[in-house]
C-alpha cells in the first residue's frame, strides 16, 4: 500500500469519525450537560481520543496527500473551517432553548472535529509551501 492510498483513506476516515463520533461525543454531552456537558469526565476521555485520532489522520493527509495544484484550496478550506471553529460560541445560544439545545452539542462537536483534522494538516502543508518556494530561491 503506498503513501497515496493511506492518505485517501485517512482523509475518508477523517470524515467518516468526523460525523459519526461528532454526533455520538455531542449528544453525550448534550445529555450529560447538567453534569458539565463536553467537561464530563465521561464525555471528556472520549473527546480527548477522537481529537488524537483527527490530530494523526491531518498529519498524515497533511504528509502525504496533497498535490502542488490542491495546496492552495486545501488552504482556504482549512482557513475556512478553523475561523469558523474559532466561532463555535455562535452556536451557544441554541444551549439556552431547550427544543434546540441538542443541536449545540452536535454541531460544536463535529465541527471541533473538522477543525482537529484540518489544523495539523494545514500547518504541514503551509510549511510545505513554503519550503518549496525558499528551495526556488
């Protein structure tokens, strides 16, 4: 197996456990919010190892995956993806209705993922760049 199909298959994986786990971690701590929510120790220790996995599938996508010519979208997604993480507290005041409070915990979740995926991969490839460009010199 090359270094190509590991990364084309991380990067499906990165999605996959995005979505899946966002939605599992979000409503766990949506139902354990009277109890400190994602601050639950439960709900905590899960948390920390999804993030470790999206952290070690980005560096390898961020290794090996990215072509020249996908460098520069692969760049704007990322950008796009942690500014909006950086904004999840637009999303709190569904915490406050009841009805909405579940979608909070889902999205911030999944999004928290994206964005532990997206970050070491953007830095490596940024790093690539313009390592690239200072060898061109």
């Amino acid at each position: 197996m090359t270094l190509e199909e590991i990364a084309k298959y991380a990067f499906m994986a990165f999605a996959v456990i995005a979505l899946i786990m966002g939605f599992v971690v979000g409503y766990m701590a949506y139902d354990n919010r009277d109890t400190g929510g994602f601050e639950d120790p439960d709900v905590a220790d899960i948390h920390g190892y999804i993030m470790l996995t999206m952290l070690i599938l980005g560096i390898i996508v961020g290794l090996v995956s990215i072509t020249a010519k996908e460098v520069a979208p692969f760049l704007l997604a990322a950008i796009a993806l942690i500014v909006t993480g950086t904004g999840i507290g637009v999303w709190s005041p569904l915490e406050t209705v009841d009805a909405l409070a579940w979608l909070y915990y889902l999205a911030t979740a999944v999004l928290t993922y994206f964005v532990a995926f997206a970050a070491p991969a953007a830095v490596i490839i940024a790093a690539k760049s313009i390592w690239a460009i200072a060898k061109e010199k």
